[in-house]
C-alpha cells in the first residue's frame, strides 16, 4: 500500500494483519520475562501467536497447538486486532501473579503497538519520499520511455533500480542484455538499419517479459532487465527465450543476437547496482562464447 493509493491513517487500520507477533515483539525478551517471573511467583506461562502456535513456553504446557476459540486465555491487542494469546497458571502465589501478569501485558502491548507506529510510520514516509524523488526525476528528465525502443529510458531505469533496493525486494533476478555486433550493422547498411536492429531486440524483450518485468534501455545497444521475486529458473528460461527468438528471426540485412549475463540479490542489503556489475561480467563472458560459436560469423556477414 503506497503514497497516493491509500493513506497513513488507513493503512495503520488495516496493515496489522499482516504483521507476526515476532515483527511486533523481542521474543527472546519475553521469554527472559516469563523465567524470571516464574522463579520469582513458582507460576507457569504459555505465549501463543494468533491461532494458537506456541511461541514462549515456561512450566508444563503441551508443546502443540491451542485451540483459541475455545479458550482466548489473555488476548494480547494492538490496534484493535488480536496478535497472541496468554495464559498462565499462577501457583501458590495467585494474588502476586495476577498483578504481575496485567502490568506485564500491558507493556507488551504499548511495545508492540509503538513497534507497529513506529514501522508503518517509517515505511510510508519512505514511500512517500520515494513517489516525490520519481516525481522531481521525470520532470527534470522528460519521459519515462527510450524514444527509439519503448523500453525504461536510462535514468527512470535506473530511478525504479532504487526504488527497489529501498523496497527491500528480494530475491530479484538482474539480467544485462547486449547485442551482439551492432557495429557492424551500423557499418554496412547504416544508423536506420541499426535502429531498426535496436527495435527488433527491444521488441523481443518485451514480447515474452511477464507485467512486473522492467526493462531499461541504459545504452546504445545495452539493455537491463529486473526480474522482482523470480521463480526458480525463471531467468534462465527468459534468457533462453530471447536467445531463441532472436536466432531464428528472418530479415533481409539483419542477424539479431544478443550475449546475455545474469546475476541474482539473495539478499536486502545487497546494492543492484554491485548485482548487475557482476551481470554485465557474465555477459562479456556469453558474448565471447556466442561469438565463436559454429556458424555465428556466417549468418552475420549474409547480405543480400
């Protein structure tokens, strides 16, 4: 839910939902809470997630699933949604554990819900940043799209490259894309023919990307690709589709071919940036291996 689709106040309302009792909470702290609070009443406590999965345990509870509809015990609220249940045993010290219990829950609770402000707060402004940074880039940039392709253009390619790192997306597949001797194209039947080749590739690319794809033109006869949260060999099969479509393309001056590398962020913390230097050096390696292949040369120099 981002800036300009839904506001603060509506989200904080409804984006609850999808938040864990963990994301909310320090389990580790509360675990140390309940020992110590059972050492010191001889109580036992038991910490369930929403539907009932056990998070904390402390004394002899069954090590399995609650059954919370018929017994809520102590619900833990935030923002007026339910997110763990408690329940407790308080020995022989009953009066000293109920008190203990209220105070302690209503800790938690104002923890989890200033944890969720805190979150949904810091998220949205970032958004909001975001949409504003986007918005000063077009219009100190013009158009999103390359004029000759279609494609991103190199700097709004480049601005939704950051938006996704900022976006914590992961994994997400980057692939560098570039066509093989376009120079020569540009040599031997001139710069319409080598537009015409630039097209022909960039169409290629967007005939068999999937609707979340991005792709950019970033130069001349260089394309990225972002492939968001990718399924396995999903690159791959794009790769090989592209490759395909271009090797079997019929034209009367032009042999489309593309060398292709492709790099993936595992990780949050990782830059795409770093990601698609390491794809641009798996391309030059393709590029070497495809240049040398049987019949590569062949059907390049075919002029009719």
């Amino acid at each position: 839910m981002g800036y300009g689709s839904v506001s603060l106040e509506k989200r904080i309302k409804e984006n609850i939902k999808d938040y864990s009792l963990g994301q909310l909470l320090d389990m580790a702290v509360v675990q140390k809470q309940l020992e110590i609070l059972a050492q010191l009443t001889e109580g036992e406590f038991l910490l369930t997630r929403r539907h009932g999965e056990p998070v904390c345990i402390v004394g002899n509870w069954p090590d399995e699933k609650v059954d919370v509809m018929a017994d809520q015990g102590i619900r833990i609220r935030v923002n007026d949604r339910t997110v763990a249940h408690f329940y407790y045993r308080p020995g022989s010290k009953k009066e000293q554990v109920d008190s203990m219990i209220e105070s302690m829950i209503a800790g938690w609770q104002s923890w989890a819900e200033n944890t969720y402000l805190y979150k949904e707060t810091d998220q949205y402004v970032d958004e909001l940043s975001l949409q504003v940074e986007e918005e000063l880039n077009q219009k100190a940039h013009g158009t999103k799209l390359d004029a000759l392709t279609g494609t991103l253009n190199h700097t709004y390619f480049h601005s939704r490259m950051k938006v996704m790192d900022r976006s914590q997306v992961a994994p997400v597949a980057a692939l560098c894309v570039n066509i093989n001797d376009w120079r020569y194209a540009n040599d031997h039947f001139g710069v319409e023919e080598s537009d015409r080749l630039i097209r022909i590739v960039a169409d290629i690319l967007k005939k068999f990307a999937k609707p979340d794809y991005l792709i950019g033109r970033v130069d001349g006869d260089v394309f990225n690709v972002l492939i968001p949260v990718p399924e396995p060999n999903e690159a791959e099969e794009y790769m090989q589709q592209i490759r395909q479509a271009c090797d079997t393309c019929e034209d009367e001056h032009l042999a489309p071919s593309v060398a292709v590398g492709i790099a993936m962020k595992y990780s949050v913390e990782e830059e795409l940036e770093q990601v698609f230097s390491d794809a641009e050096y798996e391309m030059l390696e393709n590029k070497m291996a495809v240049k040398q292949a049987p019949g590569y040369q062949e059907r390049l120099e075919k002029v009719k």
